[in-house]
C-alpha cells in the first residue's frame, strides 16, 4: 500500500481525526495542522488530537489553539495517524479513537513503523512526515494556503534539524522555497521553533552539563529528578540536550540519559553523519532514525548507562572507517 491508497482513503472522508505522538515535536504539530487546514480546503471535517500538549515554541502555529486533549465521542470517518512507529507511541487517543472510527490511516518515515494501520504509507526516505502531506497535496485535489504551508515547513526545519541532517537534499529545499512561495515565513519559522527554549531549560542543561562525559567519541549527559526540582525543570526540558551535545566537536554520537519521574530512564541519541544509533535503540526496546533515536529503559540509571555506552561503543568499532565523518 502507498501514497495513492492513503490519498484515496483521505479523499473520501468527509470527516478525520488526526492523531501523532506523545511529547509532539515540530513535525508531529506541524503534519497534523498542515493535514488539518488542506482537508478542511476540501470541505470535510478534520480536527488534530493529541495526548500532550503543544509545546510552547510550537503554539505559534495556526490552529496550534485548537489541538484537543480528548477524542470526541462522535468519532470521525477516519483516523490518520502521523509521525508515530507504534499504537504505543501515540498514547491513549488511539485506542479511544480507534474504537470511534472505520479506518485507521497511518502516515509515517520511522523505518521502525510496523504499518498498524489500515492503510500505510510508510517512507523512511523522507526526511519529515510534512513533506509526505506536502507531496500528498496534489492527489487532494488542495493548493497549499499560508496556514498550511507554515504548518508543513514547520515539519521539514525540525525534523531536518534547522536544513543540516544528511537527508537535506535539493528535492527538500524545492519543497522548502514552494512553502515560502505559498506565504511560509522561514526565518520567523525557524527563530519561533528552533532557536526558541526557556531559561528553566537552559538552567537544566547548566545541571546536567556537570556530569558530561566523553570516551572514545561518545558523549553523554544525564539528568535526575533532583536536578529538575533544582531549576524548576519539567521531564520534557531535557528534550533537545542530545542534539546540542552533538554539536561537540569530538562527539560521533550523544546521549542524553533522563531519570524519569517513575524510574525508568529515558535514553535520547543522537549521530554524526555516517553512524546508525537507530540500529542501537532497536536493540534496547526502542526505535527512531539513523541520526536520531531513542528508548525508554525500565533499569537503574548506571546500569542504563553502561548498557547503552557499551553498545554505542560497539556501534562505533562496528563503522567502517570509510563510513566515518572526518573529525579533526
Ligand atoms: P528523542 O530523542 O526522544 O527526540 O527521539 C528521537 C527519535 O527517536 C524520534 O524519531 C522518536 O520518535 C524516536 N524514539 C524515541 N524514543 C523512542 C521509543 N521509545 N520507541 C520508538 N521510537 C523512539
Ligand atoms: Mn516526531
Ligand atoms: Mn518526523
């Protein structure tokens, strides 16, 4: 099954509720409005459910104000599912809407995607889900307008990591430039989503800085409920730390490792170009892309470390040097 099924499936739904995942990202928001606003171009009903709530650098998006909590008890037609490699990862909205609906579309580049869907287009090629409802515009018959072109360039500048990951190709920028033609304001874009975090967030990272290690091109932090307490700091602050410590010179891959509230330890990974850390989050339970992974571990946090750091570490010796980025 593929993007003609899925673009069928859209077509013929005079009402959807669009689901992504926990703790949404840019281009978990931003593929859900954009769906929103071209399926509302074509008349029919469409409205965005999420388990949590639209973080704060993303709240500029239009239709941002009206992402519900709750799925509403009259269901939709359809259910399109975006951005999310599992049930799992979308939370309890999927079930609730599931049960409320005839067919569940699912959307997604997460090599790691097990097609839980009715209809599938899964495409680990694509460098975001918001450029997969780009491409899909055409088959809907919709001309992207500001609203939803701001939405989907949202998607591409987040999930590309501000134009800089590997999959970052003319193609993308093409796309990029038609979104900007269509009224998508690119720097105001990037410094709303990307280049926007709190004090409280920056405080954490100061903490969890102090116990920044380095071995043999790993890098890796960790942050602890304390630590949170300390600086006012929510679980979701530590969120972007693994990204910024692969902006280390030395660093061929980043972890950031969050003891959780209940125990568990959220791992968080991040890889230079040419290194796979999603082969690792597989192995630990958990799943993402080649340059950005993750897994949840419900171990002591020095045992999470050791466990992962020694898998990374192998990971590393396991990359032909042909492969490897050159770092100075
Ligand atoms: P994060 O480090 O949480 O920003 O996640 C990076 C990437 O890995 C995203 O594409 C996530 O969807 C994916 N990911 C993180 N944690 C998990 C998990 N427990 N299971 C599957 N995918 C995950
Ligand atoms: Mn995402
Ligand atoms: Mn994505």
């Amino acid at each position: 099954m593929s993007k003609e099924t899925v673009a069928r499936a859209l077509r013929q739904a005079r009402s959807a509720l669009i689901l992504s995942h926990l703790n949404p990202d840019g281009d978990a928001v931003g593929s859900a409005l954009g769906l929103m606003w071209a399926l509302r171009q074509r008349g029919a009903l469409a409205r965005v459910v999420l388990a949590d709530p639209v973080p704060p650098n993303l709240l500029f998006l239009p239709g941002a104000e009206e992402v519900e909590r709750q799925v509403p008890p009259e269901g939709a037609d359809i259910v399109v599912v975006l951005d999310s490699s599992s049930p799992d990862h979308v939370g309890e909205p999927f079930a609730e809407a599931t049960a409320r609906s005839n067919l569940v579309v699912n959307i997604d580049h997460h090599p790691t995607n097990g097609a839980f869907g009715d209809v599938n287009w899964i495409a680990p090629a694509y460098p975001a889900v918001a450029q997969m409802i780009y491409h899909l515009l055409p088959s809907l018959g919709v001309q992207p307008d500001e609203a939803t072109a701001t939405c989907l360039l949202t998607g591409l500048v987040t999930d590309t990591n501000g134009f800089s990951t590997p999959t970052t190709d003319s193609n993308l920028l093409r796309d990029a430039a038609e979104l900007m033609d269509a009224g998508a304001p690119l720097p105001d874009i990037i410094q709303q989503a990307y280049l926007n975090r709190s004090l409280t967030q920056v405080r954490l990272w100061a903490q969890a800085l102090q116990t920044l290690q380095w071995e043999d091109g790993i890098v890796w932090a960790v942050n602890t409920p304390e630590m949170r307490r300390a600086v006012g700091a929510s679980e979701r602050d530590s969120s972007d730390l693994s990204t910024f410590l692969l902006t280390i010179r030395e660093a061929r891959i980043a972890a950031s490792f969050t003891l959780l509230d209940d125990g568990r330890v959220k791992v968080s990974l991040r890889a230079k170009p040419g290194y796979n850390v999603a082969e690792v989050a597989a192995q630990l339970g958990g799943g993402g892309h080649p340059p950005a992974a993750g897994a949840t571990l419900d171990m002591p946090l020095e045992q999470a470390v050791q466990t992962v750091i020694s898998a990374l570490k192998a990971q590393v010796a396991a990359t032909t040097p042909h492969a490897q980025l050159q770092l100075s």
